[in-house]
C-alpha cells in the first residue's frame, strides 16, 4: 500500500488543533526493568482517554460534503473517536459494538450525542450491523483499522514520537486490527530505517498475530482479556493494515493475562497512572522478558485509559479477575 510519510504529515495538519501533541514521558521503573532508557507515549491524555481519535479526525474531515452521517463497529475507542469526530462536524454517528464492550466505553459514547447499537458477541456482528446502517440507511462506514486516512491519523503518534526522541530505538506498539502498528511503523521507518517495531497482542484472541503467521487473515475466537480494546478479527477482506504489519512490524508478541495484569498494577504503582490493559501490552511484555530490544531508548504508547473501574479496582487491589470461563489469580502488588 502506497501511505507515506506525507500522507501522516497531512493527517497530523487536519488534526492538530483537536488531537495532537501528546506527551513521552520517561518511566524510570520501567528504565530500571528494561535495562534502557523507557519512554512512555501518554495517548490516555487524548480529549477522549484514548489515541483513537487521531484516526477518526483524520477520516471524518476527509468525508465529502453531503455525507450527513457516519457509523462504525468499535471495541469501545474509536466508536469514541468517530462519536466526537462528528460531532465536530454536526454528522450523525450511529456506533456498533458488541456485547463484550464494557459499559464504561458504551456510557463514553453516548455522553458524546451518538446513536448507540449494540449487535451480537463479536465484532463480526458489529461489522454486520453497521453494514447494515450503510446499505439502509446511507452512512458512511469508518472501519477501525482499515482505512487509509485512519492509518495514517493514528500514524502521526509515530511521528510525534521521533521527533521528540529521535534516539528511539525500538517501539512496542500494542496490536489488534493494525491501524495503530502500521501507521507507527510507517512513520517511524520513514524517519529512522533501522528503528526496531514490535507489536504487542494478548495470546487470548491475537488475531492479526495468528494472520500474520498464516500468511494472510484468519479468523480467531473472540473472548473475554483484560485487554479488550484489543479483541476482533482484522476482517477477512483486510486490504490495509494485514500489509502493512507483514512489511512493517519486526515481530510480533504475545502476552498473557497474568502479564497484563502485573503490568496494570506496575503502572499504576510505580508511574501512578491509570490504563486499559491493551495499554499495558508492551509494559508486560518488558516486565516478563518476553521482548527483544534494540540499543536505544524504548519507548511504548499508552493507548487508552477507558476502563471499566470496578474491574481496575479489583486489579489494583490484588483480587481475582474473571474473564468468561477464565480466571486471572489475584496477587497484591509487589515491587
Ligand atoms: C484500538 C486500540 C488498540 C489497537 O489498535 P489497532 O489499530 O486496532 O491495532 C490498542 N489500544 C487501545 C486502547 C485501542 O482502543
């Protein structure tokens, strides 16, 4: 696919006012577990508690003039981002999520004017619904990962990034449909080639890692993680973002549960901040040894911060989570 630098220079132009200039943080907990210096891209600042919104502005400014309304199928974020995306522009936003959505990211939603739909167990019947609302009723469909102009939005966290610290050696960027890792990547390779980029996955649903292995998209079973923003499949017609992390990314890494969970309690202990555990991916993956690093800084992106606090308060307390017919066993925090 043909998205460059320019196209994530022109995205970061359209959003700026709205979306941009987040900021990297050092952790020095983090530095000292890493062994090198670590970084923290704070995306949970963002208006809406998450990066997500880069994309949907990016997009969503693009849409022609008689367009008078848009949908999507979310995991709770970007149903966020394009919910506030439209109202921006005074579009109606009808958003499709599934059941495992929280309620925490569906309240979100609907505090921002947009009609809520919720469809089925995965985000395959999202997607359904809300191509549905397109052939129904005439919106237009804002795919959460692969869409060019939603690529290179969440690209301009890449670029941000490099500019600030353009020592960074490698980026742990947590992945589900690869929007986020491929515009990071894209961005990031275009400014410094030898740079290492690592997507994170939870080894519960990881269904662009599983596509990646098989060589093109398959099919995962969606269940219940800590890290729900990262659930859902990448769309078997996926013509985007499946590319780009096979050209982009140097790797990919699974973490469990368990990781996540410590890393949730590290986070928020140590750096006192509050994140989803799709946040927290590359943090788990560094606090269980499970990835490679360049020389360098290394530096994370914390994606989102729109979580459920009944189930952050039973993390941070040390009690069990349960995930479906899963169990994370609770432990207290300790350094
Ligand atoms: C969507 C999302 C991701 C993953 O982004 P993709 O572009 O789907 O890979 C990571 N973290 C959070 C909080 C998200 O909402």
């Amino acid at each position: 696919m043909g998205l460059t630098l320019a196209d994530i220079m022109q995205a970061r132009a359209r959003i700026a006012s709205l979306a941009g200039g987040t900021p990297l943080v050092p952790s020095p907990f983090l530095s000292g577990v890493a062994g090198a210096e670590v970084l923290l891209k704070l995306e949970i600042a963002q208006p809406i508690g998450a990066f997500k919104l880069r994309g949907a502005l990016n997009a969503v400014s693009a849409l022609d003039e008689d367009v008078t309304g848009v949908t999507c199928c979310s995991t709770g974020n970007h149903g966020r981002g394009v919910a506030f995306a439209a109202r921006v522009r005074g579009l109606r936003a009808v958003i499709c999520m599934s059941r495992l959505v929280p309620e925490a990211k569906v309240a979100g939603i609907r505090a921002l004017g947009a009609e809520v739909c919720i469809a089925g167990d995965s985000q395959d019947d999202a997607q359904a619904e809300a191509a549905r609302l397109v052939a129904e009723e005439g919106l237009v469909d804002i795919s959460p990962f692969d869409d060019a102009r939603v690529i290179a939005g969440q690209g301009t966290i890449g670029l941000e990034m490099l500019e600030a610290r353009p020592d960074i050696g490698t980026i742990l960027v947590p992945l589900s449909g690869g929007g986020l890792a491929g515009g990071v990547a894209v961005a990031a390779r275009a400014i410094r080639p030898d740079i290492r980029v690592v997507g994170l996955t939870m080894s519960r649903g990881a269904a662009m890692h599983a596509s990646l292995i098989a060589g093109r998209p398959v099919e995962v079973a969606e269940v219940p993680s800590l890290a729900d923003s990262l659930g859902g499949g990448v769309g078997m017609a996926n013509r985007l973002s499946f590319p780009l992390c096979r050209d982009y990314l140097d790797e990919t890494v699974l973490v469990s549960e368990e990781d996540i969970y410590l890393a949730m309690q590290a986070l928020f202990y140590e750096d006192r901040l509050v994140a989803e555990g799709a946040s927290v991916v590359g943090i788990a993956a560094m606090m269980a040894g499970k990835v490679d690093l360049a020389p360098g800084p290394v530096a994370t992106i914390l994606t989102g911060r729109n979580l459920d606090m009944a189930l952050f308060a039973r993390v941070v307390t040390g009690r069990d989570v349960v995930l479906g017919d899963y169990i994370v066993e609770g432990r207290p925090y300790a350094p």
